[in-house]
C-alpha cells in the first residue's frame, strides 16, 4: 500500500509522518524505516525505527530512489513500512513526472507485502490524478 501525505510546504506534513510513524512502532511486530533527506528529525523518532539519511548516498532521480529503496528491502525482508519525508527533495523532479514510479513503487508493495508512507510538497490544484489515488488526509 501506498499512502501520500500531501499539502504545501509549510502545512505540516512532516509533524504527521513522524506521529505516524510513532504510533506505527508502538504495534510493530517487524522492520519501519524512516527515509529522509538530511538528519534533522534523527532524534524524534524511537530508536526501533531505522531512520535513513538518503542524501548520504547521491539519491537525485526517481530511478535512484527506487532503486535504493529496492536494495534496502533486498537486504532485509522484514521490512513492513517505509516512511519517507521531504518525497520531492529527494526524486527532484515535478510531480508529473513520476507515474512510472509509482507505478513500480506500487507493484514492489504488493509483491512484498511493504507499506510506503510518503509526505510530498504537492499542492492538490495540481497533482496528477495518478498521485491522487494515493492521497490520505
């Protein structure tokens, strides 16, 4: 499953992705990792759940970023539930442009029984309708 949490930047996005993925570990009975785009939020989070600092490690495309979240899974099947804060820092490209990604990122969910939770700077006057299906509120 894949859920975004969308909105303007500002419009606090990332105080939610953190409270859910606090509550998420409460009831965890496998892996949450935490993907990010710089440290700042290291330290918000319970230390069960793997906070990634994705820039340490060259992401700049939705390719790469599917990629590393492939090998991430590839390297531990326990994984159930991949947050991701700051989704457009990291893919730098405009929304419009990652269909094919989600298209991949969804059937990666299904196949491994993965949960990605995303918080994107995406205004709903211009998402794409491949994005929206996807928004929570």
């Amino acid at each position: 499953m894949i859920q975004i949490i969308h909105g303007k930047k500002g419009s606090g996005k990332t105080k939610k992705i953190l409270n859910l993925a606090v509550e998420t570990v409460r009831n965890a009975t496998s892996d949450i990792v935490f993907v990010d785009d710089d440290t700042r939020y290291m330290y918000d989070l319970p230390h069960e759940i793997r906070f990634v600092n994705a820039s340490e490690y060259g992401v700049d495309s939705p390719e790469m970023f599917l990629g590393f979240l492939c090998g991430m899974l590839t390297q531990n099947f326990d994984i159930s539930t991949v947050f991701v804060d700051a989704f457009m820092k990291l893919v730098r490209v405009p929304a419009d442009h990652l269909e094919v990604f989600f298209a991949r990122l969804d059937a990666i969910s299904q196949a491994h029984n993965v949960n990605f939770i995303i918080s994107a700077s995406v205004d709903d006057a211009v998402a794409p309708e491949f994005m929206k299906q996807y928004f929570i509120d």
